[in-house]
C-alpha cells in the first residue's frame, strides 16, 4: 500500500497545477474520465452519500489512474467528485474494484500454439 499512497501523492501534486479544463480532459492514457455509475458495481453512485442531504456534492463522478514507480500502468484508482473546481477524493481503489472485470475493456486474445 505504500507504493500506492507514493503515486497518489505524486499525482496529487501533479494535478495541483492543471486547470478544470485541463482535469476534466478526458485521458485514457491517465485513466482520467467520468465516470459512468450504470456500468459498475455502484449503479446508484457512491455508497453512503446522500445527494439530497449533503451540500457538497455533483451527480458527475470522476476517476483517474495511478502508474507505479517506473510509469507502469496499475489497476490503481481514485474515485471522486469535482466541485467548484475542487476534486473531492471519495474512494480509493487500488483494485479497481468499481468496475467488472468485464466492463474494464478486451482482454488481448491468447493463442495457442500449433503442435509441431
């Protein structure tokens, strides 16, 4: 877990000097997008936030990707909000557990080789 809080506070710092417009870029390379509820394993939103009763909130979620030390690509994410251009952490996934295995995109095709 602490190669995961390193990159987070790494990104953090990062995105510190993007703008909204910047942020909300979508990037897959950064895995930074909306995120869309009715594809994953909260089809309602975020767990134990009430949109009618808490002032800070928006309908649109927000996600972005976490690399490892050298650059790599994890299945490490940050879920969250934007409000008045603040993006407000509300869970942190390090197994990429929001979405299915199945909503995550193609699996690269594994052939098997001919018997000689």
């Amino acid at each position: 877990m602490a190669d995961f809080f390193h990159a987070l506070l790494k990104q953090i710092a990062r995105y510190e000097g993007f703008s909204y417009d910047q942020f909300t870029e979508h990037s897959q390379d950064e895995k930074r997008h909306p995120i869309i509820f009715a594809d994953t394993t909260e089809p309602d939103g975020f767990p134990n936030i009430d949109p009618a009763s808490d002032e800070l909130w928006t309908d649109e979620g927000w996600q972005f990707g976490l690399k490892d030390g050298n650059g790599r690509q994890t299945l490490w994410r940050v879920h969250g909000f934007i409000e008045n251009g603040t993006f407000y952490i509300v869970w942190l996934d390090p197994g990429h557990k929001l979405y299915l295995p199945a909503r995550r995109g193609p699996k690269p095709k594994v052939r098997a080789k001919k018997k000689a």
